[in-house]
C-alpha cells in the first residue's frame, strides 16, 4: 500500500507568483456532440485548483482525454474540459493549440490573476504514453512547481506523471490523491472487520491481482456481473448465452478454492435477468440453475440483491468495484442500483472505485452517493493500490528519493 511518506501535499509548497503545473484528470465521457456527460473528475479537480490560484500562482492545468494515438485529434479536444472548468470555478481558461513550445509558453508568461492555461490534450504527442524524457523536459520549461491530483492516472508510467515530476524539485501532491490514498489506507491497513468486497464487472482476468489480495483482508466477497457468470460456469452451471471466459474456469476453481481455503465466504448470485439481446427493452428473472436456452445473464436477480445486502448490512467496512449487470440499459440497473443503496445504507466506511462503479453510483441518486464513504476517481489505480503494487506516478512524487 502507497503511504504518504516523502510526499509534500499542495498546502506545504512554495506557490506565490511561480507557474505551478497541475496533473488533472479530465478523462472525462463525450456524447456524440462532443458535449461532456460527467463531468465529476473535473468537479474533483476544483479544490486544489481553487486553493493553487488563492496563492496568486500561475495555474498550468495538463491532462488527457481518450486515446488519440499520440497524433492531434479534434473529437479528442481539452477544448470542452475548458468550458465547463471556466464555468465551474469562474475562472477564465485559456487553451493554446499544443501542449509544449512557444504557444503555451506565451500564454503563461502573460497570465493574469484569474485566468488559467489549459494544455491542449497531452496524448496528441506518443511521447506522453512513452514516457518520453525529452518530452517531459519540454513540459518542465513550461513550470516552476509541479502538482499530481490524478488519481486516476496514477498508475500508468506516463510522462506528465512519471518523468515530469521527478525534473521538478518543488514537487507533491493535490488534494484529491491525498484523499484518495488516505481512504484507500483504511481498507488495507488494518480495517474495520467485518471486511465485505462486491466485485462486478466483465472479466475475471481483470480482477485476479486483486481478488487474491482480498482474500487476505475480507471476510466475504459478493460477485455479481458477467465475471460471475465464469464463477457459476466453474461450478457447473450451465449459463447459456451468457458471457463467459471459457480459458478461464479452471482459473475460476482455482480462486473458489483458495477462498474456501482462506475461510472467506464467497457469495455468487443465485438469481439473475435474462434476455436475449443486450439491447432487449426487459428482462425476465431465472434461477441460475435453469437459465432458458437462447438468453444471457445480464443482472443479478432480487434474490441475489437480497442476499448480498444481508451481507453487507452487518459490515464495518466495503469495497465495491465493478456493476453487477448492464446497468447502463434501464432493463438491466436493478442489481446494480440496489447493491448501491445497500452499501449507502450500511453502517461501514464504503469505498467505491471509480470507472462504472461510481457512474452507477452517481445514476443511482444523490441521496446514495452522499452517503458512500469515498467514491474514488481512479478504477484501475484504485485495484493495483489494493493488490500492494506501487504506482508509478505517486512513488514519482516523493522528494525523499532525491
């Protein structure tokens, strides 16, 4: 587990009058218009965007969206992420037409108070996902004092989070990844038992790394969504249509049998809504044990919604990552929107993390979110902080190691 050791947070650096570079993460999801339809990871950003710019710093803000494949794409476009930061905070944003060289360099020598530089998206150079030193120095002439409040983008080797930061003495953390590894701590260093996981998502094979790390802390793992459907194929069930990873049922035994082994209770659903199509307008409940030819599991079913929340009514503290079916279609969001009011009913410090996890978190109603202990920002960060893994962004950040 990350610790903060060697890390200086946003509030113990020497901002006043110097260009301080942060690392966002604007990530955030597009319609077909180009118009944004979350817009969280940017209302996350604002606390230490606000508390940067109250210092009378030069605010240098750099992120990436999508995946234009190092080369510039206008549907990838920070432009977007400006407009709604400009509305958000009242602040003016600027957007040169590159990320390094002379345009953004002209902007920032000439910031007023009030306004920020938006580098246009990182990723539209391939020395961004290379992490490219050359291209981490042409970002270092551009600041003064670099801070990392992407969380999400944490794990990855990149060269705005990885080789960047360790060019720039004056270096730390924002807000949002002090409260990111705080929160996560508290489910790895000694947790409140009992410890319930719900896990969901596609794929068993994503989730390995992490499943085995939590079968040394938990006392139960709910699974739900298709990686349930490989664990009930490993036991025999016959799931028809539904998606399962077929290499991976001996792997599914595998895991079954170290939890047993662990005496940590895994529970599968027993229940699920079925269709025939992902794109079907309803679904109909199936025991897991008869699912209809020519159908596919695509939610847990109420029993099963029943039975994990059971379960996590008694917890002390949760993890929750991955939906329990097609949550996105509203024939198929019972499951999921019920396990999260479970959670948000629960008394036990909840962590949600990120991706689908706290859309559907979000899409389930305020009135759960408000109640969910921390919602993380960063899916795939969050899991490699649980499994132990250090991430390369945030061990870059420590000024012990100079």
């Amino acid at each position: 587990m990350a610790s903060l050791e060697g890390i200086r947070c946003v509030d113990e650096l020497e901002l006043e009058h110097r260009r301080v570079f942060i690392r966002v993460d604007f990530n955030v999801p597009l319609d077909k218009q180009g118009q944004i339809t979350d817009d969280e990871r940017i209302v996350r950003a604002l606390p230490t965007i606000q508390y940067v710019a109250s210092k009378g710093a030069k605010i240098v803000l750099a992120s990436h969206l999508g995946r234009p494949k190092g080369k510039p794409t206008p549907v990838y476009s920070l432009e977007p992420c400006g407009a709604r930061l400009s509305e958000l905070s009242n602040l003016e944003v600027l957007l040169p037409e590159d990320s390094i060289g002379d345009a953004p360099k002209k902007l920032i020598q000439d910031l007023r108070a009030g306004q920020i530089v938006l580098l246009e998206n990182l990723r539209f150079h391939p020395g961004e996902e290379k992490n490219d030193e050359t291209f981490a120095r042409a970002l270092a002439e551009l600041c003064d004092v670099y801070v990392d409040d992407a969380f999400g983008a944490a794990h990855r080797a990149h060269a705005s989070v990885h080789a960047l930061p360790l060019l720039i003495r004056e270096r730390g953390m924002g807000f949002l990844v002090r409260d990111e590894i705080t929160s996560l701590a508290r489910l790895t260093e000694k947790p409140a038992k009992p410890f319930v996981a719900v896990l969901g998502g596609a794929k068993v094979t994503d989730k390995i790394g992490v499943i085995e790390a939590l079968l040394d802390k938990c006392e139960a793992l709910c699974i739900g969504g298709a990686m349930a459907n490989t664990l009930l194929a490993a036991q025999g069930k016959d799931m028809k249509s539904s998606k399962i990873e077929k290499d991976q049922l001996a792997l599914a035994r595998t895991l079954l049998q170290k939890a047993r082994n662990k005496d940590v209770e895994v529970l599968l659903p027993t229940d699920v809504v079925v269709a025939e199509s992902v794109d079907a307008t309803e679904g109909r409940t199936a025991n897991v044990g008869s699912v209809p030819d020519g159908t596919m599991a695509l939610d847990i079913g109420p029993e099963s919604v029943k039975q994990f929340a059971q379960q996590l009514s008694g917890a002390k503290t949760i993890f929750w990552n991955g939906p329990m079916g097609l949550f996105e279609n509203p024939a198929f969001n019972k499951g999921t929107f019920g396990l999260a009011r479970a959670i948000a009913e629960a008394e036990a410090f909840s962590v949600v993390g990120g991706g689908d996890s706290a859309a559907a978190v979000r899409a389930a109603g305020e009135e759960v979110a408000s109640k969910i202990g921390f919602i993380s920002t960063g899916g795939g960060a969050s899991l490699e902080l649980l499994e132990g893994k250090k991430l390369p962004g945030i061990e870059a950040l420590r000024t012990n190691r100079d």
